[in-house]
C-alpha cells in the first residue's frame, strides 16, 4: 500500500485524527455508561466496532461526560485471545487490563500474587470503588467470549455480579445481538444478559460518507471530481470500510494518471474495487442462514429475516421497501447460487412461488412468458434455439404458426420493460439473454 494513500482498511483505525464520523453513537453510549448502563453494541464485521471502542477509550473524548481519568477507567479486551480460553485466563485479563489503565491513570493498586482467580480481580475493583472510579470493560469480539464453552452461566453470573457490587458497566461489541451468539441455552439465561441495552452500529448517512471521502482526500494533494465521489458511493454505499476500499483504488489510479473519465474506465476501477471487496462479501453471504441468503437473493421475505438483514448493512428500507445497500452488493448476490432461484442479469426467477423480480421490481407474467424467461436465464449468454424454446412453453405439440413464438417474445419483452434489450434475437437461430451493453 502506498504511504501517500489517506485511505486505509486493513483493521481498526487507531490514530484519533483518522477516526471519522459516529458522534452520535459516542454521545449515546458514553451517557449510557455515564449512568451505570451496560452496552451491547451490534454491527456487521467492518462496519467500524473496534475502531470505535478505541474512539472511546481516548480521555478527551470522554471528558464532555466526565469520564476520563480521575473520574473513570475505560479497560479494553480484545476477546479474540479469549474464544477457548479457562475462566482463569479470562480473569486474570480482566485484571491485568484494569491494572494497566489504574497506572496509565496515577492510581496505585495493590498487587495480587493470584492474578488469574475472580478473587483478585474482585479484590482490585474494590479498591478502585473505594478511591469512588467509575469502571467500564470494553469487551470487543464479545461473540467469542460468548461461545466459550469453557465459561459456564456461572461465570457469567459473577460477571454480573461485579455490577451490583461496584457499579461496573460492559460495552460489548458483536456481530450479531447477544441472544444469537450464546453457546447454549442455559448461558443465555444467565443474569448477566439482562443487563444490556442494544445499539446497532450501521452505515454512515450518505452526506457523510461524502463527506469520509473528501476529507482524507483534505491533504493529499489529490481531489475526486463529483462524477467519481457520486460514482463510488453508488458503488459501494455509505459503508465505511467499502468506502475506504473504493478511496484506495481511485487514489491509485489518479496518482499513477490513468484516465478516470469514460464508462471503460470506470469498469476497470470497478472491476479492482470488486476483487477486493470479494473476500468480504464472501464471508457474510457464508455467514447468513439458507433463508437469510433466500431472502437477500429477493430483497424480499419474512419480516424478521428482512429486520436482520437490515442490522447487518445489506438492506435498507426505503420509500415502502427494501432494497440492497450497494450496488456492489446487488452484483455479488446475482453471482451466488441460491436453491430455489435462478438468477441472471436484472432478473430473479423464484422456481418455489412461479414469480419473476426485475431489477428488485415484481412482475406479472403469463405461465408461456414465465417458461421462456426461465428457458433464457438458465442459458444467459447463450443462444437458445427457437425450437427449444416452444419445446419449453408447447411440449411436444407441433404447430404449423412460425410467428407464435415471435408474439411470445414481443409481448415477454413488453412485460419486462425498461429490459426487454436484454432478450436478444439472433435472427435464424433462436434468442438470447444477455446486456445489450
């Protein structure tokens, strides 16, 4: 990555100047905390979680709320080294973590010779209750702690009992909401998940990441013209980390005075910006349900699945419906393999229900139209024979009418406008679904 390139995305910011945006978010949590009230902050990977538990973690960012040292400790753990781990390595990081920001905070704790018991870790927060400091654990990745199945309702009992006991708050950060990333059932119904008030970490509004575009951009010495900024949003949305992936590769291309101009080129730069953006995508479609995919694939289906969909950034609701957050989102799905669906270009056939979307829109068709628009999309690109194609609305029925297939197709491509050109005639032959581009 070149040193010159302001955009950057290969983990959590952690320089304040870098952090943008969520001003909203931090005032929410820091007054809930404030209040002694634990925080379950839920986003999709990505979406910014730890760079904002880092964002919060800075003292004069907590200073407006009266939570920066003296006042307050904030202890960050990052549960990654924690997923399979005994209760006593997650104590004893707990303490080691509360020790660090006392001494980072001039506060003098006596040792422990027993740092990996919940008795030290007890004993060190009653020291720090009777010096009258607010303590929060910052509790990022929280889904591996979680799913630990080394920690039993027990464990995570004492945990909640911390907060009776020394008015301790959590901040935890997953992916999903914390009934849906317990290992089992008797943990959920520990206390300690009572005790949480959910915040959903989203997308940027689109002024705003308008905005994370230009102000990286602020002292580079490399300006996007308006064409490109309304070029990539569209690409890839108000999402913070596909904003910073499509930055990168359009501040490459203008350093290096390729030419950003024409249809081509913005196909090329797309085309970079999708490659990289592929391994993302790839992990939350495999982290989605078969009917969470099902759904996806339609923009369309049960309530909760859409409801869920939304929290992880892949659909927004928006005049009356839901629609894919992206249009490199849009392009990733018409390329995966849905039971039950088939999908080619703007047309999504669902098999189960004998319905027809095009480009996210409902359509009504005839059982002959509905026949040769599968017929087309289960060979788009290629050349359908017209014989194959009465085959597939007929059967075997000869008929002597050589123009009842040519009506077929006239009133289809009227059904499906504005995208009848995608159904192509190939004079002599049969048709063809492909982009007319």
């Amino acid at each position: 990555m070149s040193v010159n390139n302001p955009f950057f995305h290969r983990g959590a910011i952690r320089r304040a100047e870098n952090f943008f945006d969520r001003e909203h978010e931090t005032a929410q949590i820091l007054g809930l905390l404030r209040n002694g009230q634990s925080v379950s902050l839920v986003g999709p990977r990505r979406i910014g979680k730890s760079s904002l538990l880092i964002h919060l973690t800075r003292p004069e960012v907590r200073t407006p709320m009266q939570l920066e040292p003296p006042h307050a400790l904030f202890v960050l753990v990052d549960c990654q080294e924690l997923g399979g781990a005994p209760p006593e390595e997650v104590h004893e990081a707990l303490l080691l973590g509360l020790l660090a920001e006392a001494e980072e905070a001039g506060l003098a704790l006596q040792p422990e010779d027993s740092p990996g018991t919940y008795r030290a870790l007890d004993r060190a927060l009653s020291q720090v209750a009777r010096k009258r400091l607010a303590v929060v654990l910052l509790l990022d990745e929280f889904e591996l702690l979680a799913a630990n199945e080394h920690l039993t309702p027990y464990f995570f009992a004492r945990l909640r009992g911390l907060t009776t006991k020394y008015g301790l708050a959590y901040l935890t950060a997953s992916q999903r909401p914390l009934f849906a990333i317990t290992a089992e059932e008797e943990i959920l119904s520990s206390p300690f998940f009572n005790i949480f008030v959910t915040l959903p970490l989203g997308l940027f509004a689109e002024e705003n990441g308008r905005a994370l575009l230009q102000q990286r951009l602020a002292t580079s010495g490399v300006s996007f013209p308006p064409f490109l900024i309304d070029h990539l949003l569209r690409l890839v949305g108000p999402h913070p980390f596909f904003l910073h992936v499509a930055g990168y590769h359009a501040f490459q291309t203008i350093s290096a005075n390729e030419p950003l101009q024409t249809a081509a080129d913005l196909a090329r730069l797309d085309e970079q910006i999708e490659i990289e953006a592929e391994a993302h995508l790839s992990y939350l479609w495999q982290n989605l349900t078969p009917e969470e995919q099902y759904t996806l694939a339609l923009a369309e289906g049960p309530i909760d699945s859409l409801r869920q969909l939304e929290q992880q950034c892949l659909l927004v609701y928006d005049s009356g419906k839901y629609r894919y957050t992206s249009e490199l989102l849009r392009r990733f799905v018409r390329r995966q393999n849905v039971e039950g669906l088939i999908q080619a270009g703007p047309f999504v056939i669902d098999m189960q229900r004998h319905q027809v979307w095009v480009n996210g829109e409902l359509v009504s068709l005839t059982t002959s139209q509905f026949n040769i628009l599968v017929k087309l999309c289960q060979n788009a690109g290629q050349v359908v024979r017209g014989d194959d194609l009465e085959i597939a609305v007929w059967g075997d029925v000869l008929v002597d009418d050589p123009d009842r297939l040519k009506t077929l197709i006239k009133r289809l491509r009227r059904s499906v406008e504005p995208f009848s050109g995608w159904i192509i005639s190939e004079r002599g032959v049969g048709y063809a679904l492909r982009s007319p581009e």
